[in-house]
C-alpha cells in the first residue's frame, strides 16, 4: 500500500507569492506546481528513482475504492 508522504518547505514570504503566482499561471494548485516541478526538474537532470525503490501508486487507488463499498450511507 502507498502510504502519502508530506513535505514541509519553509520559505519566505516572497518565495510563497512566487510559489501561488507560478501555481496560478499554470492553473495548478501549489502542491501539484510544486510536484509537477520536482518531476520536471529530475528529468532535465536525469534523476530517476531505481525499480525496487519506486512505490506503486494503485495500492492507495485500491484503498480509496475498498473505503467507498464499505462504506454504509
């Protein structure tokens, strides 16, 4: 199962306005502005994560749609 991680990211006030005003530009929320740079910037440098390290995602799709048929209205 693919657990969410989070990242906390101290910044200045200024760099927080850059940050919602790149954000707004691309028509994105600033954690998906933030995530869309992280993985475009490894791909400019070549960074990739090794195969045995990568987390597969659909375990927490999985989860999500386990909470909905259980789920008692």
């Amino acid at each position: 199962m693919t657990i969410a991680k989070n990242l906390f990211i101290r910044c200045s006030e200024e760099t927080y306005k850059l940050a919602h005003a790149l954000a707004k530009f691309e028509s994105r929320s600033l954690n998906k502005q933030i995530i869309h740079m992280i993985h475009n910037e490894s791909k400019q440098k070549n960074i990739n994560i090794p195969e045995d390290k990568k987390i597969d995602s659909s375990g927490l799709k999985g989860l999500v749609e386990t909470k909905k048929l259980g789920s008692v209205d």
